[in-house]
C-alpha cells in the first residue's frame, strides 16, 4: 500500500489555521464594535482589519518556501497585526494561527524567536485588556505557543521521515527495476548467442566446408563438387530462413502479423490516468522495418516519460509523412522544464536510447518544453539514405 503524501496533513492543517485566522479576526471586530462603538479610533480598525484580512489571503499564492516576497509578505502581516493590537488590545489572539505561519515560513531558530516575540506581545496586551492581575492571562499565551510549536515542528519531523521513507522505496524499486533489465538483457543475450550458434554458425561453417570440398574436386569430379555447391545453397537458404526468424522475434511485438506502424501507435497507452490521441497527417509511405520499430520504440519510451515525470493528463501522437522523411511527435501537458533540450543534450530518462535509434538511421530528435505548457519531442528519419 503506497503511503499517504506528507503534503496532506499540512494542508490539513494551513486549512485548519487559515479558517480559525478569519473565525478569530471577525470575532475580534465583532467584539470591538459591540463595546467600543462610535469611537475615533473605529475606522482605523476596521481598515486596518480588513488590510489584514487581504494580506492574509495573499500569503497561499506566494508559497511555503521563504522566499523574499514571503518574508516580506510575512513582515506586513505582523506589523498590521501590531498597530491593530495597538489600537485594539482584543485582537491579540489572532497571533495563534500567525504562530502557524511563522513556523510554515521561516527557519526553525527564526520562527522560534519570532513566535516569541508574538507570545510576549500577546501577553501585554492581554494584561492591558485586564483591570486586576491575572496569572492566566500571564501563563495562558505561553502555553497556547509552546503547544502549538511542539505540535508543528512533531508534524514536520514526521513529515519529514515519511518523505524520506518514500524517496528510499521510489529509489529502491527503481535499483530493483534495472537490476531486472540488466538480468534480462543478460538473459536475452544470451539466449540469441546460443541462438546464432546453433543455427547461423553451424550453417556457415557447413557452407565452408561445402565449399572447401567443391573447390578441391572441381576439376576432377565435377558432379560431386556441383552437389557440395548444391548442399551449401540449400543451406544457405536455410540459413537465410533463420535468421529471419530471429529479426521477427527481435522485432516489436505490436508489429507482428503485418499490423503497421499508424495501428501500431494508435494502440498505445500511459496509464489509466492520461489520454492518448493519435493524429496521422500526410499519404503513408512503406516504411522499412527498422525504422518502423525505431519509432514504435520511441513513442513507448516518451510515453513512458510521460507517465513518470510529466504529470500530464493528454498526451498526443503525431505520424507524419513529408515527403522525404517521417516524423513522429509526442506532446503532452504536463509540467514542463524551463531548460531547452537538444540533440545534443544527453540528459533525461530514456532519452539516450531514443537519440541512438534515430542517429543509427540518420535522423534527428528535438524537445522543447516551456515550464507549465507541457513538452513536444520530435523524431524525424529520412525516408532515403543520407548522403
């Protein structure tokens, strides 16, 4: 069972603290306006209250990471909350979920000091409020704070471990999936060299020997050497029906039994959760064998890349004919990446394969991408044999 990501809670959380930010803040303008109506200072809270508020709202679309518009943004929301203090002792407890965002946004040591700072404040604006001394009021702030930095920097530390835990297993299974690629390349090579043993070796040696004694008889027993020559053409012919037999089985299976490339394609998938559409433009040509695999492979690697690393929904296939050359395009709308990759570009998972397939029969393979608007990867192969 895969774990739940950490991301979860927290959002659980900054839900939880943005909705008591809001419930605190009306209650506290509630309060204001019921017991001090009509005084001077009324406008200043209100504005100041609703400053607050739109900063508040402001804070989700600039992130968690403490970035210099966080820190920022961070800065006004504290010292709008202060004057409003100021003016209005009773808003001191809108610091609660401010303790949240400190945590949220700034160092651990930082955030500490910071929570400090709030809590004390707190705490004098609450004796203000007050007409006599009251021990609560002095030790209720503290506690509130010391309980919610434990509870955070507890979810944190845990979110942490569950983060690290899942890097392990998603590196795990990867070691574990190219161990079995390896194991099976292994396998498979070995397979075809016991293969081509015993079948295109032994014939060829058979052919040699054939031959070797046509030569030596060839002029003083021409029938016999005319049935070696025979013997080695039969051979040969088997030889020949051999090795086909290992090219279909290195081939594709989706291009077994005749079926095309464009069928090929179109059968395709990424995973229950992308759509993949296929377009075919221009007049199909006969495509060579070679090439016809080179591309299927192609359009499996992308689209595993798809599945993996994009976070795409769509995702589209294009076989074009051109004239002197064919041309598959894989597009999705995925995520994207800011850095333009080439041909020369060796980076990416899959991709050095792909450039291998395409260079072997003289093509070229382009990618471009733009961060948030997917990524287009190109492979065109000339349809003649490049000078």
């Amino acid at each position: 069972m895969t774990p739940a990501p950490p991301r979860d809670d927290t959002r659980t959380l900054a839900t939880v603290a943005h909705t008591a930010f809001f419930l605190l803040l009306g209650a506290s303008v509630a309060r204001f306006l019921l017991r001090h109506p009509g005084e001077p200072r009324t406008p200043w809270v209100i504005a100041l209250s609703v400053t607050l508020a739109l900063l508040y709202v402001l804070g989700p679309a600039l992130g968690a990471a403490p970035t210099r518009r966080r820190l920022l943004w961070l800065g006004l929301v504290v010292t709008t909350w202060v004057v409003l203090v100021v003016l209005a002792p009773s808003f001191a407890w809108c610091a609660v979920p401010l303790f949240f965002t400190a945590l949220r946004t700034l160092p651990p040591r930082a955030a500490i000091v910071l929570v400090a700072l709030l809590t004390a404040f707190v705490v004098t604006a609450q004796l203000q409020l007050s007409k006599s001394f009251d021990p609560n009021l002095l030790l209720a702030p503290p506690a509130v704070a010391a309980l919610a930095t434990a509870v955070f920097v507890h979810m944190e530390r845990q979110a942490q471990a569950q983060r690290a835990l899942i890097d392990d297993l998603i590196r795990t299974r990867r070691e574990l999936a190219a161990t079995e690629r390896r194991e099976g390349t292994l396998a498979e090579r070995q397979r075809l060299s016991m293969e081509i043993h015993d079948t295109l070796a032994q014939n060829l040696s058979s052919q040699q020997m054939l031959l070797q004694a046509a030569d030596r008889t060839w002029d003083t027993d021409p029938a016999t050497a005319r049935g070696h020559v025979r013997t080695a053409t039969g051979i040969a012919a088997h030889g020949l029906a051999e090795a086909r037999r290992l090219v279909h089985d290195l081939a594709p299976s989706e291009l077994a039994d005749g079926a095309g490339l464009a069928e090929a394609l179109r059968s395709l998938d990424a995973g229950p959760d992308i759509e993949v559409r296929f377009h075919l433009e221009g007049v199909p040509a006969p495509l060579p064998d070679r090439v016809q695999s080179a591309l299927l492979r192609i359009a499996q690697g992308a689209l595993a890349n798809v599945r993996e690393h994009s976070g795409a929904r769509t995702a589209a296939l294009t076989l074009s004919f051109l004239g002197n050359q064919v041309v598959l395009d894989i597009a999705d709308d995925g995520h994207g990446f800011s850095e333009p990759r080439t041909d020369a570009d060796g980076r990416g998972h899959g991709l050095p394969a792909m450039r291998a397939r395409v260079r072997q029969l003289g093509g070229t393979l382009t990618i471009e991408s733009t961060p948030g608007e997917g990524t287009v990867l190109s492979a065109a192969i000339p349809l003649e044999p490049a000078p």
